[in-house]
C-alpha cells in the first residue's frame, strides 16, 4: 500500500470534520491532475514528499437543506398540529354553550308583518319538538289535533271547551257549565247550588238532606217517613163541576182547589129533595180509583146524611135527607190514590 494514498485519506478525514463544523469552509483544491506538492512534507532521505489530496465531492442543494432545517421543519408540523387540535376543541365547546345559551332578539315591525303574512311549519307529524324550557305565549294558541297533558293543567283565566271528556278524577273549583251532561254516575261531596231549575229524566238518589226551597216533581216515592214541617198545598188543575138534583129549584154549586184536595160550596134554591148535590170530574184519572175524605162546612150540611160515590174520574156528594131551602153549605174534600 502506498504511504501517501493512506496519508490522503486521513487528510479527506480531517477535512469532512472540519465541514461539518464550519460549515462553508472548504480544503484548499490541489491540482488539476488531483496531486498537490507540499513543502513541509519530507521523505526518510530528507528530500521533498509530494503528497497527493482528492477533491471533496460536492454535496446538493436538497441535502444540505435537508440536514440542516429538517428539525425545524418537524417543529412547524408539530406546532400546526397543536393549533389546529385546539381550533377544533374551542369550535365543539363553542357549539355545546351555544346549545345551553338562549339569546333573546326583538323583531321589528317589518319582521311582525312578515310573520302575520306567512306560516311556519316546524318538522314533520312524524317528529317529536321537544322544549326543556318554560314557554310563554303572549298570544293565542291553536292546536289542531289533540292535546295531552302529562302533568296538571291549571288556567289562570277562563277555560271554553265545546266538548270536555275526562277518564280520571278532575278537581273543579268555580265552573260554570251550560250544558251537563253525565252519562255515568256524578258524585258530588260538597254543597250543589243550582240557580235555575233542574231536570231529572231517570231515577235520582239522596243519601243525605235534600233542601230546596220548591221542588216541582210528576210524581214523588217515599220509601221513608215523611215528615212535614209546614204546610201542604195542593196545586194543580181545577177539576170541574155540575150540579145535581138535591139543590132545589135555582140552586148553584162551584169548586175551588185542585184534584188533590178543595172546597165545594153549595147555595140551595127552593124546595131542594134527598139526593146529590154535585158531580166533581177530575182533571186526570187517578190510576186506581181514589180514597175521598169530605168534611162538612157548616151547621146545615152537619145535619145532612152526607156520603160520596167515586170512581177514577171523580166522586159525588150526595145526602141522605134532604137539605134546608135557600141556604148557603158547602164540604172539604181530600182525593188520595
């Protein structure tokens, strides 16, 4: 091996250190023909050495690029990377507070006009709006199909509805109803007032005290004791009546009452016989033929030898022996089925 190729070498050694550190420092090119004489090299003998040093090969452009800024270019990266991780947090926070943030716009008068002239539609039937939060409608509001109410309803103002059916129990303070109408059983555990009158087609049932201050009925059952502490009058249409033989000649007889009970007054004319006095038709036939009660009115019909014949439709009174002429009597009369 030749010395001096080995001493070249070594020399190329030195030289790729010195630019690696330097950086543009560059060895001082020998030769044309890649052979440099120096004169500080000498032989064993003394003599002059010449001493030969290749030419460094040249580095490109994109290499040297590449060795020196390649860490900052991962730098870059990593940074960008970083920014754009935080861009997209603060973009997803910012979304979820603008979900939880309500924000109150007032409209203008242009924006009310254009509201009142069009209709919003918001989803489909098959879709489900739902509002966690309170709503408040200052205006009115329509619901075309029906409405359920989960939790209780209370109305502050008044409440129209022209058709209301309630499965459940319903609590009602102050209501005021046109037309009820109860096709089960009404269980009412306070007080009723009714102003007006009160119309009962089928059988009604009082378990307590029934106070009224007039009760107007087509007919009445008692399965009790009835106790009474006024009063009984018997209204109704007065019956008719005619005048029969034992009233003598110009004589007269009228009625005043009803066909539950009244009084008959009987005027005799001149030389009246035994016989009847009066017919009393009643105004409607008794389903079974009645219990007639007569009393006397007067010391001249207590003398009489008084009785009645009845049927459904009415009664006579009739007497015995005959009355005194040209006098004033008259009988009470009670008709009870």
């Amino acid at each position: 091996m030749d010395p001096s190729q080995v001493q070249s070498e070594s020399g190329n050694d030195v030289h790729s250190l010195e630019q690696q550190t330097e950086g543009d420092t560059k060895a001082t090119p020998g030769p044309q023909n890649g052979s440099s004489t120096d004169p500080n090299l000498t032989d064993t003998t003394g003599g002059q050495q010449p001493s030969t040093a290749p030419e460094e090969p040249k580095q490109s452009f994109i290499k040297k690029f590449w060795r020196k800024f390649n860490i900052y270019l991962l730098l870059f990266i990593l940074v960008i990377v970083i920014a754009v991780g935080v861009l997209i947090i603060s973009i997803a926070k910012s979304k979820q507070t603008a979900q939880h943030t309500l924000t109150s716009q007032g409209l203008s008068q242009d924006d009310l006009k254009q509201l009142a002239t069009t209709d919003v539609t918001v989803g489909n039937p098959k879709q489900i709006l739902t509002v966690q939060a309170n709503a408040v409608f200052s205006g009115g509001v329509l619901v075309r199909s029906n409405l359920e109410v989960a939790g209780s309803l209370r109305v502050g103002g008044s409440l129209s509805l022209s058709d209301l059916s309630v499965s459940g129990i319903t609590q009602l303070g102050d209501t005021q109803v046109n037309n009820l109408s109860v096709a089960g059983t009404l269980n009412l555990t306070g007080g009723l007032n009714i102003k007006n009158g009160l119309s009962v087609v089928g059988s009604t049932s009082f378990s307590g005290t029934l106070t009224a201050s007039a009760v107007n009925t087509g007919s009445l059952q008692l399965n009790g004791d009835l106790n009474l502490t006024h009063h009984i009058t018997a209204g109704g249409t007065i019956p008719s009546i005619s005048k029969g033989t034992a009233v003598g000649g110009g004589g007269t007889v009228s009625l005043s009452g009803s066909d539950t009970s009244g009084s008959i007054t009987i005027n005799t004319g001149s030389s009246p016989p035994a016989g009847c006095f009066a017919s009393v038709v009643f105004s409607q036939k008794f389903s079974s033929t009645p219990h007639i009660v007569i009393t006397p009115v007067g010391s001249y019909a207590a003398d009489l030898q008084y009785y009645v014949t009845r049927t459904t439709s009415g009664f006579d009174i009739c007497s015995g022996n005959a009355a005194p002429a040209v006098q004033t009597f008259g009988f009470d009369y009670i008709a009870l089925d």
